[in-house]
C-alpha cells in the first residue's frame, strides 16, 4: 500500500474550493489513516468495498482528480435515440465558467478543417456542488450539448470549451464517428461488467487495453457500478481517467448499479456527468431505463435498482418493457441490467427480478442480456439440453455475467453455465452484422477466455460455441487459504 507524499512545499497555495492544500492533506490523510484501521480491524482484503486506495495519491494528484478547473475535463460522449444523425457530449469546469460550446467540424486529414465550417452548439450548463463524507466540498459547472443533424457514418472532429474572449479555455479536439445508415452494416461494442473499485490503479488497463485491441469499436457499455461509493468525486475522477480520451471518443451508454445507488436514491452526479435517453416510463427512472436504436439492434437499458427499490419502478419497467418489444422492428435485440437473471455468485439469486422479466425475453425472443453484479463471470443460456453441445439449434436468449474491475467473488457452477470463471478480469467484444453476432471475452493481456456466435436466419437461431480450449479460471486456483 502507497503512503502519501507530503514533502511538497505548497501549503500557500490556495484551491479555488477554498481549502488550502494543506489542509486538504491533512483531510486525506486522517480519512486514509482512518479507512485503514478500520479495515484492519475487519480484516478486508484488496479491491472489497474499502477506500484504501486513497493512500496512493499526494495531495496535488488527489486534488486534480477531485477539483475542476477552467480547463474542461471528464469530457464524455454518449449515444442517443439517433446515434446516426447525433452524439451527445458532457463535461466539467469550475464555477468560473458558467456557460459552454461545443465546435464541431467534418474531420479532414490535415488541419484545414480549421478554415472551413465550424458549427457551433451551445451547451446547457449548470451550477453543481456536492460532498461525500470522505472528501470537501465540490463545486463545479456540468455542460451537456446534443450534437444533431450529422450525416450517417460520417467521422467529426469536436471540442468543447467556453467560446471566445481573453479568458477562453478549449478541450483538445477530439474525432467521433456517427453510426451507418445501412441497418445490415457490421458494428461492433465493448461490454464491461463492474469497475467498482480500485479504477485507476486497476481497472485503467482493462479500458485502455480493450482499445488498443478494438479501436475501431463504435461505442461503449456499462453493465453498472461503474464506482464504488455514489457520489464520490476521487472515484469519478478515477474514472474518468482512467478512460481518458476514449470516453469522449467512443460514445458510451450505461445503465446504473446499486452503488451508483443509495437508500433507493439516484447518484447526484449520474444526470450532470451524463446525456442518456429520456424515452422509459416515469421521471425517476430518465436516464436510467431507455432504448436505443443502433442500426438492426435494439439497445434496451433496465434500471435493476429502480426496481427492486420500488414497486411502482418494477411495474413501470415491466409494461413498458413489454410495450418496447412489441413494438420492435429490430432484427436483433440487446438488454443490459446491473443485477443478473440468473445470478453465479453463491448466496445471491434475483427471484423477483427473474420472474418478472424472463417472460418477456422469451416470448420476445430477445438475443442477449448483458450483466453485472456478481463479479464473476458467466455466459450461457437457460435450455438445458444444448450444454456441452457447440452447435444449438433453435437457441434462446444468451446471458453474460461479466466483471472488468478487481473486486472479486466466487461462483457456483449451474445447468444454465456454458463458461464460467473467477478472480478474471474481463472485457467483451460484440460484433453485429446482418445475420451474426460475434462474442469474445478477453482478459486485460488480450487472452481470448470465451467466445460463441449467433446466427439468425430464417426465422430460426443458431448458437456456436467457440470456448476456447484453456482450462477455467477458479479462485482455489490462485487464492492459497491458509
């Protein structure tokens, strides 16, 4: 464990928060000092639901990740109803700036695209402060802006900042590509389980590694808990650096977890960081619960906290729910909820949340649910029979439990299991064309831990099973008990 660096002589300065450096130090310091006794006394161990990583920070990084400045930063893209024509696009300054822009220009080789039509969007901006019980108080300002009437599959350059004049800050320019227009048009994701803890010690390589495999992947998701503790500004901080300039450029959509959650109530910060879909039931769940249509899939996000906290949330989803695929025109369809259908980790089962939705998964047919939670990994489907086999005719809906960040549980082999793993950390790569989709679960050294395709034609569905021939990763394996 890292120990702060307290021989940097700046205590003069003064934060634009109002704490000195100093001071903010010390703060860090008794709350680290604090967490570590505690977890000593109740014996946690590495990456569980502890803030001990707050150690690895002096007192200038730890106030970068936390303060906002002049200079935008966690700049993030995020899909909307319309990812063929428009991206939506959030970022934070300090209060200093109290309104935002956005410049956007087609993307040319050089850069003359300076020279030609540079469009202008004015962002909605808004004044935010907040504190947890571990950090000081936050001030900032969060702009969001929809960038619209884009051509399809088009690539863009853009910025964000606050315009012109002597006391004028700009973002790099960042490139972006709209979706096809061609609905049988291959595109591709990446689908991450829960960051949660340890983000940028930890989970950075995971994000930076699926990149720099799969660059040219169109756009993000994220299955829930993206951070440990809700509104924690050092753990959005690590977040967002740990995506750095991938977040803003490949767009993201994201459905929350339970620790985007607190006592049944939404983060403070999930709205002001992000633009998603306000297209689902009840103005509780906007942005929570949403669809989106990404060439021939329906994207569909379920806000499993909203409802398993409230009643009225759970009747809500489920009619509306039922009232999106009914209604869908799309030849596949993609769900993504934080709390798993069919749960792996042992002493956990969703019954309420299974009995009321795998209904209409299977009588919508829908292609795959992309999950969270448990933190480990598992992927298979619910009809028995085809187990062990590698070809399935006649398939059902494919389920993915997936974790990308270190915190790590065990799990219980079940009937619906085709692959399973522990103590892996894991990203997926989902490739959509007009009649297969494709499926990879690789580690963060690029080691390929899963994989299967689906194939629909016809009106009948395929399943090929490609696990690949590795024995699987177990927590006997690499945890000695003593």
């Amino acid at each position: 464990m890292g120990t702060f660096n307290l021989d940097y002589r700046v205590n003069h300065i003064e934060m634009k928060s109002g704490y000195s450096l100093g001071t903010f130090k010390i703060f860090l310091v008794a709350i680290s000092f604090i967490i570590s006794l505690v977890n000593v006394l109740n014996g946690q161990s590495l990456a569980q639901d502890d803030h001990s990583h707050y150690l690895e920070y002096d007192s200038i990084v730890a106030h970068k990740l936390i303060f906002p400045s002049k200079v935008p930063d966690r700049v993030i893209a995020n899909l909307t109803i319309d990812p063929t024509h428009s991206f939506a696009v959030n970022w934070r300054t300090n209060q200093q700036i109290d309104s935002g822009l956005v410049e956007i220009a087609l993307a040319t080789d050089g850069p003359e695209f300076l020279l030609g039509e540079v469009h202008k969007v004015k962002a909605v901006s808004q004044q935010f402060e907040n504190q947890n019980s571990r950090e000081p108080l936050v001030k900032a300002t969060f702009h969001s802006a929809v960038i619209s009437d884009l051509q399809p599959n088009t690539t863009y350059v853009y910025r964000v900042g606050n315009g012109s004049g002597e006391d004028t800050y700009w973002s790099e320019w960042f490139q972006i590509t709209t979706a096809h227009d061609d609905m049988d048009a291959p595109f591709s994701f990446i689908y991450f389980g829960d960051a949660q803890n340890n983000v940028k010690s930890l989970w950075s390589r995971v994000i930076r590694n699926s990149y720099r495999q799969f660059s040219d992947v169109d756009f993000m998701l994220h299955a829930g808990d993206l951070i440990n503790d809700r509104d924690a500004n050092m753990e959005w901080g690590e977040w967002f650096h740990a995506g750095s300039f991938i977040h803003a450029t490949i767009p993201s959509i994201m459905t929350p977890g339970n620790h985007e959650y607190r006592d049944g109530v939404l983060s403070s910060l999930w709205r002001p960081q992000f633009t998603l879909p306000e297209n689902g039931p009840l103005d509780v769940l906007k942005e929570t619960c949403y669809a989106i249509d990404y060439q021939n899939m329906k994207l569909i996000s379920i806000d499993a906290e909203g409802f398993d906290e409230s009643v009225e949330g759970r009747v809500a989803q489920v009619k509306w729910l039922d009232s999106v695929l009914i209604n869908n025109t799309k030849k596949w369809t993609a769900l993504t909820l934080h709390f798993p259908i069919f749960s792996t980790a042992v002493g956990r089962d969703n019954k309420v949340l299974r009995e009321a939705l795998q209904p209409l998964l299977d009588k919508y047919k829908v292609d795959l649910v992309l999950q969270g939670h448990d933190h480990t990994y598992a992927r298979g489907f619910v009809e028995n029979e085809g187990k062990g086999l590698t070809v399935v005719n006649d398939a059902g809906t494919i389920y993915a439990v997936s974790v990308s960040g270190p915190k790590m549980y065990e799990s219980k082999d079940q009937e619906w299991m085709v692959r399973r793993g522990e103590y892996t950390q894991l990203f997926q790569i989902i490739t959509v064309s007009k009649d297969t989709i494709k499926y990879g679960a690789y580690t963060p050294t690029g080691t390929l831990y899963d994989a299967f395709e689906l194939i629909k034609k016809d009106g009948k569905k395929q399943l090929i099973n490609k696990t690949p021939d590795t024995p699987i990763r177990l927590r006997k394996d690499f945890i000695k008990e003593e």
